[in-house]
C-alpha cells in the first residue's frame, strides 16, 4: 500500500506522519530540548586520570568533563584510532622519558591500570553511554557502536551476536547470514555485529544495507577523527528526520514532503550519500496552508489522546491504557442495521477491525491489549472479524502477535514495544485526579471537611475555625450544606468561617486553626 510521509519542521521539534490512503497511521516526535546525547561519538581528550578510582575525566567539549571507567576501555583503541600526528608507537611498555617524549603514545589495556594505559593531553575516541545528570557529567565507553536500523555495528570487535529475543531456532541462521553478508572480499571479518529483534524477518538485500550503511558512517568517523581538533563531535546519533529516511522509506513510498528549506537541503545531502532511493522522493512543500493541515494531521492527533474514537457507521470504540495492558471495547452506538441485529454487529465489528489496528499504530499502544468486540453468534462472522483485524495488523511495521477469540469473547493480543505512547509522550497526570479521572464530588468534599474539622476540635482549643477549599466546595457550604455546618458549629461551640481559594482543585482544602 502506498503511503506519504509529511515533515513538519520548527527549531524546538519535529513532527513526522505516516499517511495511507489519505489517513494518518503514525505519527513520532522530536523535541530539541529533549534530544539526548547518548550514542553521540566525540574526539575526547583525557583532562586528569584518577588511579585511586581507575577512572579518568575526558574533555569532550561540553560544560562538565565526562566520565570513563577502566571497564569501559578497549585493547588497541588509542593507537588505532588516534589522529596520525598524535600516534607515535604503540608499545604499552614505554619508560617515562618516552611517554614525556610522546604524550600520546600509550595503548589502552583492560588487564592494565588506567593509569599505565591512558594520561593527561592524551586525544582518545569515546562514546557517550549516559547523559549527563544535574553535576554529573557524561558517562563515556571506548567501545563504539553505531546502530542502524536491523542491526549494531561494532568496528573494533569481529563478535557476532543476536538479540535474546529472536526465538533460538532462527538465531544460528541469522548469524551464518550476516557473517556471509560482513565478510571482506579475501574473506575475513571486517567489524562485528549485533543482529537487533526487528531483523527476525529482514531479507538479504536489507541487511547488506544495514551493513553497507553503517560501515559508510564508521569510515566517515575515522576520517573526521584524523582532521578533527580534540573536543570535538565526531558522530551525532541521526536526529527524527534522518531515522525516518533509514526506518520508514521503503518501495511503497511515493513522496517525502518537508516545510522547510533548510532541512531539506540537508537531508537531500543525507540521502545523497546514505540513502540514494529516498533522495528522488524527496520533496519541498512550500504549500500556504501548515503542511500538516493538508490532511488534518492535528485533528486526529487531538481524537487520538482521546479514549473515545467515533466510527463512522455511528458505532464507537473506548480504548484505555493501563499500566499492564490496554483494553478495546468495541460498541454498537447509534449504528441501526439495514437488515437485522447480527448483520449491525457483524458490521460494526468489521469497521471496529479496522479501526483498532490503525488506532494502535497511531498511538504507538504495546504490550498487551485485550479486545472486546461485539458479542456474534455466528462462527462465520468471527472468523471472519478475525481475518479482517489480522490482515490491517499486517501493514503494521511493528511485531504483532494475535490470538483467536476467547471462551469469553476476547481477542488477545500483543503489540511489540519501541517507544513511549503518544500519550506518554504528549501529556501527563491530570493534576487535579492524579491520573484517576474522576475526583470527589463536592458534596462529599464537604462531609470530609466536616469529618476533619470534629478531629481537630477533640485535639485542639482554637478561638475559630477557617475553610479554605476550592470556589464550589464553599458555594456549596453556603447553600445546601449550610445547615449541616451551623450544626457542627454550635455542636463544637467554635465559630467556623469560609475561604474560597481558586487555585486549589475540587479535592484540596485546609483547615486554618486561629
């Protein structure tokens, strides 16, 4: 099935969706100020070793020097990648007067000392494991890896390794398969790799892309570290825009549609030199109307966080995610039948199929998710439900796994993993429910008030009590519940006054004891 992709560019984020057959199916986000540093490769320089702590701090140009523990050093990285002018020798076992000679000269070791191994004004290659977190600085591996897309290159390794959750009866194959794909033209190993979950069913011809394109990027870095001053950024991890060329283009792709022009200069470079398919569906949009207006992008983004979503038949599903699962429940609504009952739930169920594997790969929901179709008498219909639901779940890029229905009526499903929701990702806990949805009504606000103030009086003497709560809990005090709070009053024998407070929630108030 064909499909478009629209980029929407502004300095603090880009907004990227998928559209099919005129609707959105997906939709990422990238946000500027929330862009990490992990992944990132830099030309570091080693600022003070600490042998007590075998550990040493790099100068990789950020604000605080980073961390590099002795665990996290590789046989060899110095010398091999070391600019020419500063590798000198490679001989572990040089006097102090050859190091004071030479002082960037020494050859990293785990079995040695930090100290014996790495030295102050050295320049070495790191890679950032952790970002930096309030004083701390970064957390810093001599071992680089590149990830692609199916698989993670490791240029100073010749290690072939596969992800734990590719089921053991394909591992052995996919390995003879990459090894057979990475081997140099004599024959030997040339860098290893790591074979990611989403490879499980990816062809040859893609994972001698994966491999052509990480090996590109890796001599790209070499290349960098040799003219490159130290503390400097050799590698940045690919930002949305980039992923999306290398992830998401494919030969159902017609177009790529970008808004701004400075982007687009640059990922017609990017595409040039990695991507050659993707640069010739490259497309400026220069459009009057906002590029995601074209196809009402922002409304679906809007019904999306929504927990209703209306069908057009009339019927409607109500999706809820939870910690452990997410559940569908599929309702008929105002949807009225041409011919009898079964044929509108046979129907609605048929659109709700739909509906649910676009609404799941919109939401980017995985885990667990159960669904609650509508009750069917018939086999047939069942059957034929779930031959509808499986085939939308095959358009989707992300695993799937589908069970058959339930004695109870239940399709059970599951929806591989890889990234927050968009609910995660675009809101959080309503401040005022906790994330409940749902606060007490006022009236029993009230009697907690109440309740609250006869604890306080059997603890305490003051001369007067005072209510502070939110504008409808003391509206409501002053009207129906008026009676009630004279007689706790006179009951206590205390005088208890009222304070409306609008930036308190329909569940806060206090007590002030005067």
């Amino acid at each position: 099935m064909s499909q478009d992709i629209l980029i929407n560019w502004a300095p603090q984020e880009t907004r990227v969706a998928v559209v099919e057959q005129g609707a959105v199916q997906e939709v990422h986000f990238e946000r500027t100020l929330e862009r990490g540093l992990v992944g990132n490769i830099y030309l570091g320089k080693v600022s003070r070793v600490l042998p007590g702590m075998q550990s040493a701090f790099i100068d990789i140009g950020l604000d605080r020097a980073a961390f590099l523990h002795v665990a996290d050093l590789m046989p060899n990285i110095a010398a091999k990648h070391a600019a020419p002018r500063e590798r000198a020798a490679t001989d572990t076992a040089l006097a102090p007067t050859d190091v004071q000679a030479n002082p960037k000269v020494l050859t990293p070791d785990p079995v040695l000392p930090i100290e014996r191994q790495i030295f102050e004004g050295q320049a070495l290659m790191v890679q950032v494991l952790k970002d930096p977190i309030g004083t701390k600085g970064a957390r810093l591996t001599a071992q680089i890896s590149i990830a692609g897309r199916l698989l993670v290159y490791l240029p100073q390794d010749t290690h072939i390794g596969v992800s734990q959750k590719i089921p053991p009866a394909q591992r052995e194959s996919l390995k003879q398969r990459v090894m057979a794909l990475a081997q140099a033209s004599d024959g030997s190993a040339v860098g290893g790799f790591i074979l990611r979950t989403n490879a499980e069913d990816a062809t040859d011809g893609e994972l001698a892309d994966d491999i052509a394109y990480l090996r590109k990027t890796w001599q790209r870095i070499k290349e960098s570290a040799t003219k490159q001053p130290s503390a400097t950024l050799l590698h940045e991890d690919l930002n949305l825009m980039q992923r999306v060329l290398r992830d998401l283009v494919g030969s159902d792709t017609q177009s790529i549609r970008i808004d701004s022009k400075e982007q687009f200069g640059q990922l017609r470079k990017f595409a040039a030199e990695y991507m050659q398919d993707a640069d010739a569906k490259l497309q400026l949009y220069t459009g009057e109307r906002p590029i995601f207006d074209s196809f009402n992008i922002d409304d679906d983004i809007a019904r999306a966080l929504s927990r209703r979503v209306d069908l057009k038949s009339g019927g409607y599903l109500v999706i809820d995610q939870t910690e452990a699962l997410t559940t569908v429940d599929v309702n008929t609504g105002g949807y009225v039948g041409a011919r009898n009952f079964d044929d509108t739930v046979f129907r609605t169920n048929l659109e709700a199929a739909q509906a649910i594997a676009r609404q799941l790969r919109l939401r980017n929901l995985g885990g667990i998710v159960i669904v609650d179709f509508i009750d069917m008498v018939r086999d047939g219909h069942q059957d034929a439900v779930l031959g509808e639901f499986r085939k939308q779940l095959a358009r989707d890029r992300v695993k799937t796994m589908i069970g058959g229905f339930s004695q109870l009526g239940l399709v059970e499903m599951t929806r591989k993993r890889t990234r927050e929701s968009l609910a995660q990702m675009l809101s959080e806990p309503c401040g005022s429910c906790g994330g409940k949805g749902i606060v007490k009504t006022p009236r029993s606000v009230c009697y907690d008030v109440l309740r609250e103030i006869l604890r306080e009086a059997r603890a305490f003497n003051p001369r007067e009590f005072r209510v502070v709560a939110a504008p409808q809990v003391i509206e409501l005090f002053l009207d129906e519940e008026r009676q009630h709070l004279a007689g706790l009053s006179d009951f206590i024998g205390k005088p208890i006054s009222l304070q409306s407070e609008g930036s308190m929630t329909q569940e806060q108030y206090d007590i002030v004891l005067l």
